[in-house]
C-alpha cells in the first residue's frame, strides 16, 4: 500500500494577496473566529478545527502577513476531495479573491488526479461554475446524513420564578 507523501507546498501570488497550503502559515485564531459564525459549523469547538485542519489540505488567502480566506481540502490524495470551509472575510469580498483562491485550489496538481470533487454550498454555485464545478449529473444517487447545528451550544434553562409583589 501507498503512503501520501507530504503534499507540495505551493504559492499563488496577486498583488498584495498570497494563497499558499503552507501550514505553518494557518492561523488557526483567526479561522476559528470566522468559521465559528458560518451556517456551516457554527460554534465549532477550536480542538476540532485544529484535528480537522490537521488532517485535510488547506489554502490560506494572505493580505500581508493577515489570513484574510480558507479553501480546505478533505481528501484521500488518490481518488476523491471534498471542498469545504471556504471562506473570504466580509471587509475583502467584492474583490474576486473567493474566485481567484478557488482557481488556485483548482490547479493544484493533486486536482488533477481525483476522479471526484464535491462541495456543498447555500449561496455561492456561481463562484464554483467559474472553476468547474456543476450540479450533480445523478442527484438521486447522492445522500447524506446532516446534523445542522452540531456545535451549536444548548441554551440554558431559566426556571420560571413567581414573585409576589
């Protein structure tokens, strides 16, 4: 059996703007305070972000030495790859660096060699057809298990207090 090797550090430069999947560069802060208030993995505790960047390929987006975007990669390096956490922050949108961290991601060699890519996304299908992506050929093949609010910490319960005036 094949081991992965270490993946390729690659970097993409634009100006002022970096994408690299260096990940001493990662600020994993900064991803938790983004990625805590996304749809996607709300309240995500840090101890999971930190396992789950571990054990994916992730693509920073610098401004300078600031994290300012995340595309990160799920994947067995041979066949498959899941897109997923992807974000730019709101101050930096507008500027097509979601795209352009995206196309990026895209020519990494390893794309090159998974038969499959896939993502979930609400709102953002028209970034992802500029790199590629489409609708599923077969959805009813596809199924999922999904667990909305996961991270979401239980609200306390207040008891109800009667007082007498």
């Amino acid at each position: 059996m094949q081991k992965m090797s270490t993946p390729r550090i690659v970097e993409h430069r634009m100006y002022e703007y970096l994408v690299t999947n260096d990940p001493s560069r990662l600020d994993l802060e900064a991803m938790h305070r983004q990625l805590r208030t996304l749809y996607w993995c709300e309240d995500i505790p840090f101890d999971t972000l930190q396992t789950a960047v571990a054990n994916s390929l992730s693509f920073g987006l610098y401004h300078g030495a600031k994290q300012i975007g995340l595309a990160r990669l799920v994947t067995d390096f041979a066949t498959f790859g899941y897109l997923c956490d992807v974000y730019v922050l709101d101050e930096y949108q507008g500027r097509k660096l979601g795209t352009w961290m995206i196309d990026c991601v895209m020519k990494y060699p390893l794309m090159a060699k998974l038969r499959r890519i896939s993502l979930v996304t609400r709102d953002a299908h028209d970034l992802y057809r500029k790199v590629g992506f489409d609708s599923p050929a077969h959805p009813d093949r596809a199924m999922e298990i999904v667990r909305p609010g996961m991270y979401k910490k239980a609200q306390p319960i207040r008891a109800r207090t009667n007082r007498a005036n």
